[in-house]
C-alpha cells in the first residue's frame, strides 16, 4: 500500500517550467503581501545525478543534505527572501541518497504552523501543499521537472504578467492559506 503525501495547508509551492521563469519574484511579492506574517520561506533542490550535486557544491563533498538557514540578506534566492520580509529563509540541497533528510527537514519547518512559501517542482512528488503553483515562461523550453508536475498546479501563471493578481486572491487564516475565489 503506498503511503500518502504529507498535507500542509500552511504550505504554497511555486514551481516554474524553466530558469528565470518568476519563481523568486513571485515569491518576493507573496512575502511582502503578506508583511504581517512571519513567513518562512524556503528554496530546496534535490540532485539525481551526485556528481552534479558535488559540482554545485563542493564544500559538501562528504554529505548528501545540507540546510542552510540564510542570515543575512544576500544575492541569491533564499538571501532576496530576507530582505522581501521573510521571518526565515532556507536554502536546502540534496542528492537523492540524501533526499529522507531534506524531506525531514521540510517536515520540520512545515508543521511550525507558520505561513511556508517553497520554492521547488521536484518536492511536489512528496509533498501536497495547500496551493501549487507554476509559472511558466512560454519564450523557453519547459524542463522536465516542470512537464512532470504541471497537471498538479492550481493555477498556471505566465511569467511575463507582472501583475498576475495572485497573492491578492489569497488570505491566511487559522494556520491555513486560503483561496478568497473558493475557500
């Protein structure tokens, strides 16, 4: 019998169909919307291929799962999360030898009951959010992970409408993100 996915209503997700598809902005607009809350926004990767996860990162050479919690504000995603109002921001990496760990550590900061904006398309194979959501960029190629998973998004944003209206159709109430068009 196979085992359900975790359910975490205090859980977006936004995936995209390519690089520089509007993840990170998006998820920039979602946090500063929702500057009253203490969202915890998080960016995972998971690696299939572990010469490719040793490239990317070295310094881990000898492990298979690495958390960061970002401190300062820094030019990468999970740093522009901070200075977007995020109350965290993680970075997580993993090769699938690894892949328990990341999954554990996500658990973890999902069941804190806070507001959680993840940033990943290949987690959606482990996990059910309350909203997935994927942005796609119709001028590139929609990679793998995205095809795989894009008949689980609830809405599909195209990346090029700045102003896409999504963080106004949701609320956060009672632990729990809403959808004030059906909710």
């Amino acid at each position: 019998m196979k085992k359900s996915n975790p359910y975490f209503p205090n859980l977006i997700m936004i995936g995209g169909s390519s690089k520089n598809s509007g993840k990170t902005t998006l998820i920039r607009k979602l946090i500063e919307h929702f500057a009253d809350l203490k969202i915890i926004a998080v960016k995972a990767v998971l690696y299939d291929d572990e010469g490719d996860f040793q490239r990317h990162y070295p310094e881990y050479k000898d492990k298979d799962f690495f958390a960061i919690r970002e401190r300062k504000a820094v030019d990468k995603d999970s740093g522009r999360f901070l200075s977007s109002g995020a109350d965290q921001a993680w970075f997580l990496a993993a090769h699938t030898t690894g892949e328990e760990k990341l999954l554990t550590h996500l658990q973890t900061i999902c069941e804190t009951g806070q507001a959680v904006i993840l940033e990943s398309n290949i987690l959606r194979k482990f996990i059910q959010p309350k909203y997935y959501v994927m942005i796609v960029n119709p001028e590139k190629p929609i990679k793998d992970s995205a095809q795989q998973f894009m008949h689980l998004a609830d809405p599909i944003l195209r990346s090029e409408n700045e102003k896409n209206g999504f963080p106004e159709l949701l609320s956060w109430d009672n632990n729990e993100w809403k959808n004030l068009s059906n909710d």
